[in-house]
C-alpha cells in the first residue's frame, strides 16, 4: 500500500466517523427533545414533595412544642398545687430508680 492509498483510507475512516458522530447526534437530539418535559415535570413533583414535606415537618413541630407546652403547664401547676404529694412522688420516683439501678450492678 502506498502512501496515496493510506491517505484515502485514513480520509474515509474520518468520513466514516464524522457520519456516525453526526448520525449519534442526530438520534440524541430528537430523544432529548422528547425526553426534556417529563424531566421537567419530574424535576417540579420533585420540589413540590420536598416543600409538602417541610410544612408537614414544621407542623409536626409545632404540634409537639404546644402539646409539651401545656404538659409542662399542667405538670407546674399540679406540683404548685400539692406541694407534699410532689415531694412523695419525686422522693418514690427516686427510691424506685435507685433499686432498678442498684440491682444491676
């Protein structure tokens, strides 16, 4: 082979791959063109779960901070209410707490 026939290959094998490079492109175009609205509308059901998500964790929250608002309320004023029968519960809570933990060891 001389060096005028190894051009021409070397020539058509760019060709070759020039025309398949074009016919890739050709072919991932049109099925990113079809293929964009629905990951866009993945894209936005995406976003609106995530901010669903995030009000009903803020509303959880504040759920949870008004029910251990009033527990705490509650839990005051029964213990300014009856003074002695806090201690007694505070002083069985601990008497209790110290067997359980005594018995472990």
């Amino acid at each position: 082979m001389n060096k005028l026939e190894a051009a021409h290959k070397t020539s058509d094998a760019t060709q070759q791959t020039q025309t398949a490079s074009m016919s890739a492109a050709d072919v991932v175009a049109p099925l990113r063109e079809d293929l964009q609205p629905g990951i866009d509308g993945l894209e936005q059901s995406g976003r609106r779960l995530a901010s669903h998500g995030k009000a009903l964790a803020r509303d959880a929250y504040e759920q949870t901070t008004e029910a251990l608002q009033e527990a705490h309320e509650r839990a005051s004023h029964w213990v300014g209410a009856r003074p002695w029968q806090s201690m007694a519960v505070a002083a069985a809570t601990g008497a209790t707490l110290a067997f359980l933990l005594g018995r472990r060891h």
